[in-house]
C-alpha cells in the first residue's frame, strides 16, 4: 500500500524534513519526492510506502493536516487506489 502526499504553500526552511519527519514517525518509507520552488511558493510530491506504519492511515493523515495548519501549508495525504481512480479517464 502506498499513500500520495501533496504540499502547497509559501516556501520555508525545514518543510521536507518537518512533512517526512512524520512519515518516518509512523514508520511510512518516502519512496520517492519531487519538489519546486516557483519564487516563494513550494510545492510537493512524495510517494509513500505504508506497508511497516505503525499507525492507521487516518493518524498519518490527521498529523499531516496539523502540521499544514500550524505551517500555512495546504497538506493533502491520500492512499493511492483513491488517487489512482481520481485519475482515471
């Protein structure tokens, strides 16, 4: 199982290592990142592995929408099949 994070916001010190510092704390493995800074706006993608959390995906999720609002950061954490026939044509 793996999980999409997006993370959208005005560009600041430490963003990547506060967003995958609670993918590690659940035991979530970052699979692969890509991140843009377009003049003071950052924004990501990281692909997640879910198989050896810790927790339920909701926590995961719920701690990252925190830190979006503590940050004012918009944060979005979705399991892949959901993203996957989102994106479907």
């Amino acid at each position: 199982m793996r999980a999409v994070i997006t993370v959208i916001g005005k560009d600041t010190i430490g963003i990547l290592h506060k967003v995958s510092g609670i993918c590690a704390n659940h035991n979530a493995n970052v699979i692969e990142v890509t991140q843009s800074v377009m003049q003071d706006m950052f924004a990501m993608i990281m692909m997640v592995d879910l198989s050896g959390m810790s927790a339920d995906f909701s926590s995961l999720s719920d701690e990252m929408t925190a830190l979006g609002n503590a940050e004012g950061l918009t944060i979005h954490c979705m399991h892949e099949d959901i993203f996957n026939s989102m994106h479907k044509i």
